[in-house]
C-alpha cells in the first residue's frame, strides 16, 4: 500500500514538473503577441435584399486590425441568427441569437479593393422577425466586435415598381412611376404598400430621402442647379409596425435646371456722345450675373434687336453704328450662367436722338 501511495505521489510530481518544463521552455523567444494587434476591425455595412426565394445578406471584408494594421486574409466569419414570432417580439428584451454559422473567410482584397462577402437565407417563414450579425476571425484565432445588426420581417416581397421618370424643373426634380400591383412569387399585394425613395448625387451611394404612401409620385426640391441626380424607388409592405423592403427600381438621371430668370436692369438711360450713343444702366444685384443684352429700335420697329452683350463687371455700352437723325429705343436684359441660360425680361426703354 505505502508503495502504490509512493508511486502515486511521485507521479503527480512529475506531472507538474512536465507542466513547469513545458510553460517555461516551449520555444518561445518573444513576448505573445498583444490581442488588439491582430483583432479585426468590426463589420459595419452588413445589409440586406430580399427577392421571392429569401434573403442575401452582405458585407465588405475587414481590412485592418483595431489597431490599423493591415489584414490580407481571413480565417473565417460567424453568423449569428434570431428569429421569432412578431407577436413574441419585444422591443426591450435582449436578442435570442443562436449559435453561429462558420462561413469560410480567404483574402481580403481584389484587384485592390475591398471583397464582398455574401450568405443566402432560404425557408423564411411568414410572420417571423429576423435578426442577424457578423464577426470576423483571422487564423489567429482573433475575433472581432459584432457588426451592426439588421433586422426584418420576413414576408414575399412587393415586386418592383417599373416606369420610373425623373422631370428637372425650377430648383426641384419630378419623379413618377407605375404602382406595384403584386408580390414577387405573383399573388396579389393584400398589405398597406408604401415607397422608399433613393437617390445618387454625382455618381455616389444611394440614400434614403424620403417615402411615399398611397401615391405614385415625389417631388425632390432640396437639389442644387446643374447637379446630376440618380433616383430608385423600392416598393415596401407595411405589416403593423413593421416594413418588408420589395424590389428596387431601375434607375433614372437626370441634371437639375435653374429655370429662374434674373430681375430686369433698372436705371437705363440713353446719352447722346461724339462717338456714338452711350447706353448706362445699374449693376444687377444677381449672383449668377453671366452677361448683359442691349437691345435697340426704332419707331417704325416694334421688334427690339440685339446689338451688344456686355460682361457682367460693365454697365454701359457704346452704340457706334447709329445713324444720325434718327431715334432710338434702348432696353438691356440681364443673363444668368445657367446652362441653358435664362435671360431675363427687357428693361424699360431709353430713348434719344443721334
């Protein structure tokens, strides 16, 4: 017995001996390497689009640590998934997700730009709100900080809506467009159907700057002249409180017009000089001033002609080809740097004799 205690003691002696060895000479010449160097930075642009069969999420790959370091590959991503009952849902409670889904990372660039990852979610059921995040892990083993989380009911979609047109106006584009009239498996809409508006400015993403109900038709008048726009429309179904995002139009564009025309010039008067008439008038307040016009014409000619056009930094101009004993009629227009320009209403006359 005394033997078999022996034995058992020094056995657990040399466990623990074996354990000091192996921590303390492992190999390792250097320091660990601190966590926050390897962590990927978290996903931010997770995103969703649904057609008939389901749902696409996707986001772009990290390409850098917390701390700003470079990551050319990734190990894997996680996908945490919920899903309830709406009438379960409580907006307060914590989220129940469950265990995730391991989806093969690889590296992290194309051609030099940030990959898209994409997983498909098939078997939605009806009535159900989703909730889904994203973590990524290099072959480290370091993880990152959740990704923003997206939510939806899950539902067929609204088809999208077709016939889309973008009409510039005065400070303000006219969008219109066919309603959506069924849901993209074919059976007919029987929710409330509202529509997100999208647009693109200067060839950027598109943003959400407004929505519609019961209405086929949007009236953008926060654009700036000589702007290109791009505009989509996304058909959405309304269930309670809750919105299924449907189909997205094809989009249009369309550049934004500055129809206004600058005010007349005041103050015109026509002197009579040795080289010629002297037509002066006063400095249109206008910000967008690109010209003047001066017009001319006689009695016997109710129609005025162009006979100069002034810059806009000059406020009289010279009539040198007037033929004497006759008399004259002056108006001036003042033109605008729109493209096309608007020109606006004569002046009053001046008139004198040469």
């Amino acid at each position: 017995m005394n033997i078999i205690r022996r034995a058992g003691v020094t056995g657990a002696c040399l466990l623990i001996g074996a354990f000091l060895l192996f921590s303390e000479g492992c190999g390792f010449k250097n320091h660990p390497v601190p966590p926050d160097t390897v962590v990927p930075e978290a996903i931010k642009d997770l995103r969703f689009d649904a057609d008939a069969k389901g749902v696409l999420l996707s986001w772009s790959f990290p390409i850098e640590t917390i701390k700003g370091s470079n990551i050319e590959d990734l190990a894997t991503f996680e996908i945490f998934r919920a899903e309830m009952p709406l009438k379960d849902y409580c907006g307060g409670c914590p989220i129940p997700f469950a265990e995730p889904l391991a989806q093969p990372g690889g590296v992290t660039k194309e051609d030099g730009k940030k990959r898209k990852a994409v997983y498909e979610l098939t078997s939605l059921r009806p009535g159900y709100k989703y909730f889904f995040k994203v973590r990524s892990r290099t072959s480290w083993f370091a993880e990152s900080a959740d990704s923003n989380i997206i939510t939806f009911i899950w539902n067929v979609p609204a088809k999208a809506p077709e016939g889309l047109t973008a009409k510039a106006g005065n400070n303000q584009v006219v969008l219109n467009w066919q309603p959506a009239t069924a849901l993209q498996d074919g059976s007919p809409i029987d929710k409330p159907l509202q529509y997100q508006i999208l647009r693109s400015t200067g060839g950027k993403e598109f943003e959400k700057i407004g929505v519609v109900e019961r209405r086929t038709a949007f009236i953008d008048q926060n654009v700036a002249n000589n702007q290109k726009y791009s505009y989509q429309v996304q058909s959405q179904l309304k269930i309670g409180r809750e919105i299924v995002s449907g189909g997205t139009s094809q989009a249009v564009s369309t550049l934004s017009t500055d129809l206004t025309p600058p005010a007349p010039p005041t103050g015109v008067t026509a002197v009579e000089t040795d080289t010629g008439i002297k037509i002066l008038w006063e400095k249109s307040p206008e910000e967008d001033l690109g010209s003047y016009k001066v017009y001319r014409r006689t009695a016997e000619n109710s129609g005025p002609e162009v006979i100069g056009t002034v810059e806009p930094v000059y406020t009289i101009f010279v009539d040198k080809k007037a033929t004497a004993g006759v008399r004259y009629y002056y108006s001036v227009t003042a033109v605008d740097k729109a493209k096309p320009a608007n020109e606006s209403e004569k002046s009053a006359e001046a008139t004198t004799r040469h």
